[in-house]
C-alpha cells in the first residue's frame, strides 16, 4: 500500500460531509471529509468513531456537553452515543471507523453517504 498525503488528497474534494476513503486497517476505515456548518444530531449504535482534526476546529455537540477540537486534536465518540458535528468554518477531519458505520449512523436523510469513493 502506498503512503498516504492528506494535503493532496483533501485537495481532490470540494464537498461538505461526504467522506471519502483513504485507507483500512483490520475491520475499520480511515475516511477524509471537509465539514462546514450543522451536520444532523445521530448515533453510531455498532462502534466508536474517531474525529481527528487536521485543518480548522470542529465543535461536537453531545446531549451533556460539547468539545471542541482544535488542529491536531481527536475525539472518540462512544458507540450509541448521540452526537452532532458543526463546524462554523470548513474543518478538515479524518475519520476511524468500522466499515459498517454511516455517516449518518442511525438516520437517512439527503447526506446520508452508503457508497464511499475511495480515493
């Protein structure tokens, strides 16, 4: 497998809150996506998600408090756990999480992503 730029790789995508796969580690993607703006409150019931941020600040919205990230700075959000992502400027993000998990975990709605590119 060959390594992996993320500058290059987040400069082939424009859109917001469509991941894209960059690469797997045993039963888990790692995904890129830019967010911007209030994503929609959801819970991944099967596994964790990572939130790493590699460019801007995400907020992440829980029911008792929230976290805000900085570059560099990740966030496991626990399985079941109702969340919601803002980011009140674009963000870029990596995401870690099973292969299974949708973007928008127990909902469907317009954003919901079911066949990520690989890029």
């Amino acid at each position: 497998m060959p390594k992996v730029n993320l500058g290059e790789k987040f400069a082939l995508f424009e859109d917001y809150w469509n991941p894209r796969i960059v690469g797997e580690l045993n039963d888990s993607f790692i995904k890129l996506a830019k967010f911007k703006g209030e994503f929609v409150w959801h819970r991944h019931p099967d596994g964790d998600e990572l939130f790493l941020v590699i460019r801007g600040e995400l907020l992440i919205r829980l029911r008792s408090e929230e976290i805000s990230l900085t570059e560099g700075e990740f966030f496991i959000v626990p399985r079941g756990v109702e969340h919601l992502p803002v980011a009140h400027k674009e963000a870029w993000v990596l995401l870690f999480e099973l292969k299974s998990t949708r973007n928008t975990g127990n909902l469907t709605e317009q954003r919901t992503r079911t066949d990520l590119e690989r890029i």
